[in-house]
C-alpha cells in the first residue's frame, strides 16, 4: 500500500538523536522537497504532453490533407457522374417523348 508523505516524513525523521525542534525543521523540510519533487514532476509531464499532441498532430496532418484531397477528387468524380446520368435522363425523356418517329 503506498504511504502518504506525512507518514513517508514520520518514518524519514523518526530518530531518537534528533531533538523535538531538529525533527519538526527535518520534517517542514522533507514535505517542502517532497512538494516541489510532485510539482515539478507534474510541469514536466504536461510539457512532454504538449509536446507529443503537438506531433501527433504535426504527424498527421499530411495524411489528413492526403485524405481531403482524396475524397474532393472523388466527390468531383461523383459531380461528373451525376452530370452524365442527367443528361442520359434527359434523352431518355426526350426519346418517350417523340416515340419512334425517326424510325
């Protein structure tokens, strides 16, 4: 089970050749270092955070714009298709239209 820091200092400062005063300073003293220890370890870590998300995200931007690129390819594709099958329908309706006069 892992300790708290106030029980981490009893343990650390817990010798009979100190006195009442030189317990209580080595104490303060233990608890500061483990404070500044904890918050310097937490500014540490969001510093290499930040900087992994930012190159995760530098990493992925060339396959997002791959991707973008791709898919307005496709949706002109689909944009030209669409065009053709209109005009298709529209001679299809012009042909039921006039029948088989041209035969």
């Amino acid at each position: 089970m892992t300790k708290t820091p106030e029980e981490m200092t009893e343990e650390y400062c817990d010798t009979k050749q100190l006195s009442h005063v030189e317990r209580l300073l080595l104490k303060d003293g233990f608890l500061a270092g483990y404070e500044a220890a904890k918050n310097q370890t937490a500014c540490d870590f969001n510093d290499l955070m930040k900087d992994l998300s930012k190159r995760i995200e530098e990493s992925c931007l060339p396959a997002m714009d791959a991707m973008e690129g791709r898919y307005l390819y496709q949706i002109k594709q689909l944009e030209a298709r669409i065009k053709e099958l209109e005009v298709e329908l529209e001679n299809w309706q012009e042909n039921a239209k006039h029948g088989d006069e041209g035969l």
